[in-house]
C-alpha cells in the first residue's frame, strides 16, 4: 500500500474513533482512519454494547415468558439453539458494522486495516492486516485507541475456560456453573444472560455492593432479585487462586461468607478495562501516557501535544461509548478550527441487566463526599401502576436536588427500561430544571416516564400518588 | 541550533479582544523582519503584525478568529541561523511541533492517582474501576479558561458561548431563575462587557440561528428574503470590510438611540470670506483650510457651554458620564466605506493646527492606513456633506456618543435684514440627539449657540 497523507488522522474505529472521523469530514477535512478489526464500530458494537444488547433482549424473553406462567400464560420450558441465537446476534452486528464502512465511504473517509503505531509526531506506522506496513503522515491526530479487559495476574493464562466479556460474547457453550469475578456493570450483564440460558451464577465482588458506582438503594432491588436467582453473590470477597483441573476450575476465596475454594466451569473475569495508551508509540509522537495508560486531555481534547487529541477509554472513566461519541465530536471540531469544549454535566451509565439500573449527574455518595446540601425525591414504584402491569414492583427512581438552588443534580432509576428513563434526568440537569420543572411537564399516564415526575413532585410535596407526611 | 523565539501582540493601542483575520504565513516559511504575518481588525481598522525579526515560522499560535490581546502569542518563530532545519517530511509541510514548539509541559499531576489506584486494586482484587480521569492538560485551551459549572445555560448555549469565547460565568442571565439565553449571549457579545467586535457580534448573530431578528433586538422582525432574480438579472457583491463592520454599529446606535433631529441655518458670509482668506496662504504651504475646522471649533465652544452634549450615559442609564476632554469624530467618506477618525483636544488647537491635521487623517482614511487609535475616544461627531450638497439629513448618532452635527452645502439665500432681502452664505445644520440625554429645548439652544459663533468668527476666539 502506497503511504497516506491526511489532514486528521484517527486512530481506533470504536464509537469515538468513527464518530470523530466522520465529523472531521463532515467539516472537510481529508480523514484516514486506521484500525486493526476487520470491521468499524471498535468493541461496543463488535463485542460489546451491541451483541451484549441483543443476548440482554434473548435473556429478557426467556424470564418473562417463565414470570407469565405464574400469571395464566405458559409457554414451557424453552428450547435453545445456540447457534442460531448466535448468528441472530451476528446478524445485528453485521447490519450495524456494515452501514459504518457505508456511511464511511459516502464521506470519503479512508479506512486502513492494520496495526497503527506512532513513529513521530506527523508520522503514523500502520502494520496491515493483510501484510505489509504504511505510513500515514498526518497534520492531525485524534487518538481513540480504547481499552482492553483486565486480565488477573494468578489466573492460568491459557485455559480456554476462563473469559473475557469478548469470550462470554462469543457463546461458545452455557456453562453448568459459571463464575463471575466482578460484579460491576459488564459482569452482571452477562451474568443475566447466563442465567436466562440456564447456568447456575456465582458472583465475587471486593467491594460491598454490587455495581459500587451506583448508590446502594438504587442497586439493592437488583441486589434482591439476584440474590434469589444466582447460586451465590459474594460481596467483599476476593480470589486468591485459581488452579485448572481436568473436573474444572479450582477457584480459593477471601472473604467473610465464601467458601475456602470451589469449583466452576468456566470463569467470567469482568474486573474492569485497562486504557491502550501504552500499545500505539504514543511516545514518539510526544504524547504523554501516565502509568496506567490514560492520555491527559483538556477540555478540547487535546494532548500535551496541541496537534493531537484524544478521547473515549484512553482518556479515563467513565468507559462509556456516548462520552467516546461526544469527546469525538469535540475533538474533530476543534481540529477543524471550531471552537468547541466538552461542556457535559451529566454521563448517564447504565446496567442493562433486570432489573436495569440507571444513574446520571451526581449519586448521592458523590453529593455527601462533595459536601453539597441536597435534597431527594424517590418515587417507589410499587405504587406505579404501569410498573405493576409489567408484572413489577421492586423499581426505584430517585431524584437528587441542589438544596440552594433547587435544581436537579443527580437521578438514579432501578426498573425495567430504566436505561431508556434516565435520559429525561440528564436533560433535567443540562438545562437546569428544577423541581417544578419537571413535577409541572405533563407526563403520560400510565408511564414508567411518569416516576420521574412523581419523584420531584415527591421532592415538591405535592405528590397524590403517595402519602408522605408533611415536611417540616 | 537557531534560537526560537514566540511572537506576540505587540501594543498597538488601547485594544484588546480583537479577531485575527487574516494568517499571511505558514509553518516552515522563511519571513524576513518587518514581513506582516497576521493580520488584526479592531472597530474600524485593520492592522498588520510584522515580524520582528528574519527567522523560520515553526508553529502557528492562532487561527482565523481568535481573539487576541496585546501580549497573546502569535507563533514561534526560529530566529535565522536556522535556515538549515531538519529535512522537510516526505510528506508533509508541517514540521514537527515537538520538543520546543510544544513548551506546554504535561500536567502529570496527583488527579492521576485515584484512577491508578483504584484501577491496579480491580486488576488485584476483581473490582470495576473507579471513575476517574487522566493526568488533566488545561494549558492548550483556546477559548476562555472558564469553567462553565454551576452557569445556568443550556448545552446549546454553553457551545455558543465558546464558539464566540465569550466567559459565561461573568454574563447574567435574563431568562427565567436568572437563566442565561441566546439572546443574552449575543448580547454580550456585542455589549461593552462582551469587548468584542462588530464582527465577532455579526458572527454571534448568524450562529444563533434565530437570525437577524434575534440579533436585532427585542423581537425585531427580519426583512423577509426575496429572490430578486426572479424580476430581471443581479449581480451579488460582498460589503467591503468596512461596510461590514460599520453596518452592525450604525443597526445597533439607531436602535438603541431615540432620535431626533434639530435643524437649523447659520449665517457663514463673513465666516467664508475669512476662511477664504487663511486658504489662499494655506495653499502655498500643501494644506487647505475647510469649513470644517471653524466647524470643529465651534462645535467645542458649545459643548463647553453644553457638557450635556459631551457626555454619555452609564451602561445601567441611571447616570451621565461627563467628558472634560474634546475628542471629534469626523466622518470621512472612503472608497471602501465610511470611517470617523478621531480628532483629539480640538480644544487645545488653533484652525490652522487642525486644517492640517485634517487633510492628513482623510489622506490616511482613504489609504485604509488608520490604526485603532485613530478611531477612539470620541466625545462628539461631525458629519459633512458640504461638497456634495443636499438641504439637510438625519446623521445618525455615534453611540454612546450622545449627539452629532450634520451639515450640507452652504446656499447664498436672500436674508431679511429688518428693511431688505440682502443674499447671504447660509449653512444649514442638522444635530440628532439621543432624547433620553437630551431635550429639544437644550437641542436649540446648542445649535443657536453654534450658529452664533459661526456668525460672527471673532467669537470663536473668545
């Protein structure tokens, strides 16, 4: 391949790498962008978010179905193809990967297959995929590199029964007894996926709650529901060894309620992801990596080198394909000479698992650690009648108010969809609603929309749908 | 190895905030001193940085509309000696910007402990990683260093808001809760808090997508567009840069200002014949003495008798400033444009004094040669149409200027004199006024008073 020249590179075809490239062509600059996958879209929509998504929905059939027998409507037990579950799950991604490179090739964006590494700081080696290596010289770049799964030290390495997030992706068998080291986010994703598909689920986490980022009465109807479904969840527990045996997995614990050791089949390793900042040459382009492998940035997404940016999983937490997306656009802005800033208030996360668990702004732990007066409103959604027409009642939406300013500063939902409710609460906080705000905009009746509305008139005291005791 | 120098804003005047317009040089081209490298516009005038020194231009430090002040950099510089650079890449023009073209050192600060910390613990312990961050790099910044937390404005104003670099933190907000607007921004923008240009108001304008009728004002509504080439052929041609710039100053004065307009004639046959007189000297020396210096002269006699006319009002319209100096604008008809270069002390100067100073500023106009200089500090405006004609004209005040004097061409005109018609040189004057500083009453009383001293010339030296 001849060597390439562009007016901004991106390194890293993941949300942020792919969202940058088409917003710097889309403001006329000459883009190349490199990655080593065979196709665009970087783990969220590769191995990630996306088939993570489509198992999540296969997971959600199966324990719905088996609620509904209780309620009049059986199906029986289900019957799993894997197989075809896996090419259903495929298919999506393709569908998805495949109208990236489309929408690439309408902007003109130049995509390179191959290994890209640093060599100056206008110089990017690309080892391609299909053999070979090229040069891309470049007047700017955008490093998206991303991150990886953490991997523990103790664990023997090359046992095909220990995995990753991308292994559990794969669905090669379901497991009798999983083990889930982690009970974070991505863990717990999968985790309900395994279950649904009949594994018996052990969770490990170190801390003393699952999914530690989120306040505890937000997590604690998850908490609830697992605890009845899974074998076990360990809190404050850690491994301490694991030794691979022909029967399975020996796995030895630390902690108060874990047995000594025990036995699994396979084991999921969800422990976090590590930034790649240290595997591109960063180096010799300048750029400076800290020892974990986070490029620093600034509020434009620019390095200490001021000709590269970076943005998404290198940058820091949180690891998040929307933050990616929305640094990305910053970054190719200002490369274009747009005077942009990454301005947000609010990274919604959410946990995709049922019930799902959704936060945006501040938690609550953050706003007592900051010191900053507060006050809540919580709507539980036993009294939500739509909630309990989907069979539900153990939902949650909490919403958190400055107390000097009455403005919305955090919101934290556990329920059904509440990925899809926690939108309303991180344009609450962007615009600076208050209470009233959002207590006085009519919301559709019966909605599970409708407890975030109930929540700050909660707050408001002039909920009907509940009786609180007046407030002092 | 060559030195490497960083170039900035020199003082060019009492300016700041002002966009580059123009980049004359790029990374790698060889500049000798005194070579313009950017260009600035500030009010109405542009003026070029020169180079200091011969050398090679290494990196740029601004772009086309960046706001600069004196002091702000311009680009690094290698002093000369330094001809002989590294080889030119392959491929690129650019050099590279490492090593000293990058003095910014990394802020490899403790912010990066918590997520080290936090992340080796998951990698032991089989924990998620805690939010957390890289090392932060803040000196790059652009726009204003600002921290737009706790601003109440909406995302889509925040953007604005660095799109025209304008701080938030220091504008307030006019919407509900103090919330601060679109408007509010652009308004900034334009505002003596703002101390941006027309351009850059003329830019916020277009961004807020609302459109004229938001950068208008107060719910002005657009002219609607029309496709003329629908009635017969046309021919579309860009506003000189003056034009664009005078254009917003002259929408936002006749908005803000309540106008009135007092006419009225002063007598000037005996005026003439003197000015006549001092002209026919002048000429032999290479200057011309105009109407206009006796006008200059007469106009300070009357705003000493009227400081009310030489005075502005407070931003918050709950008082007036008084000026004790005498500053004239004077509106000079250019080929790209209408400019008001700025007289200063007019009461310090004889006729003579200001006749050449006169003829030297309108040379300088014309050649669009005026500094930002030239174009401050005025308490009071004249607008002369005397050598074209006319009968009288509604000039338009110069806020926050809070008056100005219009003339046309002087007529001969039979004048009743208690027992005849005699013909008499009479010069008509048209003074707008903002009313909210100034009454009618008082409006009359100055231009008799002006008129006055233009009857009779001695009086002037009074």
């Amino acid at each position: 391949m001849e060597n390439q020249t562009a007016e901004v590179l991106v390194l890293g075809a993941g949300p942020g790498g792919y969202t940058a490239a088409f917003r710097a062509a889309d403001l006329g600059k000459r883009v190349v962008l490199v990655d080593s996958e065979p196709t665009l879209g970087g783990v969220c929509l590769n191995v990630g978010c996306i088939p993570s998504k489509a198992l999540l929905h296969a997971a959600k059939v199966i324990a719905e179905t088996k609620e509904m027998s209780e309620n009049g409507i059986a199906f029986g037990p289900p019957s799993i193809d894997l197989d075809r579950l896996r090419a259903w799950k495929e298919g999506v991604v393709g569908r998805l990967t495949g109208g990236l490179a489309g929408l690439a090739r309408q902007r003109k964006v130049t995509t390179i297959r191959g290994y890209g590494r640093f060599t100056s700081p206008h110089e990017l080696r690309v080892d391609l995929a299909d053999g070979g290596a090229t040069t891309v010289g470049f007047e700017q770049a955008i490093i998206a590199a991303g991150s990886q799964a953490v991997t523990l030290p103790f664990m023997p390495v090359s046992d095909p029964r220990i995995i990753d997030s991308t292994g559990a992706l794969e669905l090669a068998e379901v497991p009798r007894r999983l083990l889930v080291v982690g009970g974070g986010i991505i863990g717990l994703e999968m985790a309900t996926v395994y279950h649904e598909l009949g594994a018996k689920i052990t969770v490990v986490e170190l801390l003393d709650q699952l999914i530690p980022d989120a306040d505890r009465d937000v997590v604690t109807p998850l908490a609830k529901r697992v605890g009845r479904q899974y074998e076990n969840v360990y809190l404050k527990t850690t491994l301490t060894d694991v030794q691979a045996t022909p029967e399975g997995l020996v796995v030895s614990f630390d902690g108060a309620k874990a047995p000594a050791t025990d036995t699994f089949d396979r084991i999921l390793v969800a422990v976090g992801r590590r930034p790649n900042g240290k595997l591109i040459g960063a180096e010799q382009a300048g750029v400076t990596v800290d020892d974990f492998g986070f490029i620093g940035v600034s509020k434009q997404m620019r390095t200490n080198v001021a000709h590269i940016f970076a943005i998404g999983d290198v940058v820091g937490q949180p690891m998040l394909a929307h933050k990616a997306m929305h640094e990305a656009k910053v970054a190719a802005e200002v490369a274009a000479g747009k005077n942009s800033y990454f301005d947000a208030r609010a990274i919604p996360s959410v946990a995709y698992t049922d019930p799902e668990v959704a936060w945006a702004g501040a938690t609550e732990n953050e706003a007592r650690a900051a010191g900053v007066g507060y006050g809540k409103g919580v709507f539980p959604w036993a009294a939500s009648g739509r909630s309990l027409t989907l069979g539900r009642s153990e939902g949650l939406t909490k919403v958190l108010f400055d107390e000097a300013t009455g403005r919305v500063i955090g919101c934290g939902i556990v329920g059904p969809s509440a990925g899809d409710l926690i939108s309303e609460a991180a344009l609450a906080i962007e615009m600076g609603a208050d209470a009233a705000d959002i207590a006085l905009t009519v919301h559709p009746h019966p909605t599970l929309s409708e407890t975030v509305a109930l929540a700050a008139e909660a707050f408001e005291g002039t909920i009907t749908d509940l009786y609180l005791p007046r407030r002092s | 190895m060559a030195a490497v120098t960083e170039v900035s804003v020199p003082d060019l005047g009492d300016f700041a905030d002002v966009p580059v317009i123009e980049i004359h040089v790029a990374p790698g081209d060889v500049v000798s001193q005194e070579d313009p490298l950017v260009t600035l516009e500030s009010d109405k005038a542009t003026m070029d940085i020169p180079s200091p020194a011969a050398g090679t231009v290494r990196e740029l430090r601004v772009k086309i509309g960046d706001l600069v002040s004196r002091g702000s950099p311009v680009l690094v510089l290698d002093t000369e000696g330094a001809a002989v650079e590294p080889p030119p890449l392959t491929d690129q023009q650019e050099p590279p910007t490492l090593d000293a073209a990058d003095p910014v050192a990394p802020e490899v600060d403790s912010a990066q402990g918590p997520a080290a910390r936090s992340a080796s613990m998951a990698a032991q312990d089989g924990a998620v990683a805690a939010p957390a961050g890289g090392p932060p790099v803040t000196a790059l910044e652009t726009g204003p260093p600002a921290d737009f937390d706790g601003v109440h404005a909406s995302p889509g104003v925040r953007r604005l808001a660095r799109e025209l670099g304008l701080d938030l933190t220091a504008l307030s907000g006019t919407g509900p809760k103090g919330r601060i607007t679109k408007e509010d921004v652009i308004a900034g923008v334009r505002g003596p808090a703002g101390g941006a240009t027309a351009a850059v108001a003329a830019a916020a304008a277009s961004a807020a997508g609302a459109g004229a009728a938001a950068a208008a004002g107060a719910g002005i509504p657009e002219v609607p567009a029309q496709d003329f080439s629908k009635f017969g052929p046309v021919e579309v041609r860009p506003l000189t840069r003056i034009q664009r710039l005078s254009g917003p100053a002259l929408h936002r004065s006749w908005l803000n200002v309540p106008h009135v307009t007092h006419d009225d004639e002063a007598d000037i046959t005996d005026l003439d014949a003197y000015r006549r007189e001092l002209d026919t000297t002048a000429k032999a020396e290479g200057y011309r003495v105009t109407l206009l210096a006796f006008l200059m002269k007469a106009s300070v006699s009357a705003l000493r008798e009227f400081p009310r006319f030489n005075s502005s009002l407070t931003p918050e319209k709950d008082a007036l400033i008084y000026k004790s100096y005498y500053h004239l604008g004077v509106a000079v008809d250019t080929p790209e444009g209408l400019v008001v270069p700025v007289i200063r002390d007019v009461d310090r100067k004889g006729v003579l004094e200001l006749s050449r100073e006169l003829g030297a500023v309108s040379a300088r106009a014309r050649e669009g040669k005026l500094t930002p200089a030239d174009l401050q500090g005025a308490s009071f405006t004249i607008s002369s149409l005397g050598g074209i004609g006319g009968t009288a004209f509604t000039p338009i005040v110069n806020a926050p200027e809070v008056a100005i004097l219009g003339v046309v061409r002087s007529k001969m005109a039979p004048v009743w004199d208690g027992s005849a018609f005699v013909p008499r040189l009479m010069l008509p004057i048209s003074l707008s006024y903002d009313h909210r500083v100034i009454d009618g009453a008082l409006a009359a009383r100055f231009a008799r008073h002006l008129c006055h001293l233009l009857e009779d010339v001695r009086r002037l030296v009074l």
